[in-house]
C-alpha cells in the first residue's frame, strides 16, 4: 500500500480503499487521488491529508482533465478535513 494512501485511510478509520466512497460524487472509490500532483519527482511532500481525495474512476479522470474539477476536489477535501477537525474538537 501506498504511504499517501495509507494517509488517507488511517485518517478516516478505513483498512482499503474499497471501504471508501468518491468523495466528490459517492459512488465507491477506487483510488486516492494527489489533487496537487506529486510531479516526476514524486514528491513525499504531497502525502498530507489536504492533498488527498478519494475519488471513482471517472471523477478520477474528470480530475486530471479538468483544473476546475480539480478545484473542487481541493475544496470538497479542505471542507472534509475542517469538519473531521471539528469533531474531534482541535480546532
């Protein structure tokens, strides 16, 4: 398993993505998607919670096609994130 995914399923209780829903339109997820890319070099430093999304494959695709799509995704995650913070009261 991927260090960035294990990010994100560790930070929301999951044990694989299969558990998790696209958390642009619901549908199940099939991936964790960098919504900043990591680049060629591969970047570690893009494996934080506020840069990862679950997503099915065709929000997927939509989110390498589409930079307007992509921002939703940063602003759907950034909202998931807020909320996650909230109730866990550190905020």
């Amino acid at each position: 398993m991927q260090s960035y995914t294990k990010t994100y399923l560790t930070a929301y209780g999951l044990r694989d993505v299969s558990e998790c829903f696209c958390d642009m339109c619901g549908d199940m997820g099939t991936s964790i998607h960098h919504i900043d890319s990591k680049g060629l070099g591969s970047s570690k430093y893009k494996d934080f919670l506020e840069n990862l999304i679950c997503v099915c494959l065709s929000c997927h695709t939509k989110a390498h096609n589409s930079g307007e799509f992509n921002r939703l995704c940063k602003i759907k995650i950034l909202e998931k994130v807020l909320d996650k913070v909230k109730r866990e009261d550190k905020f």
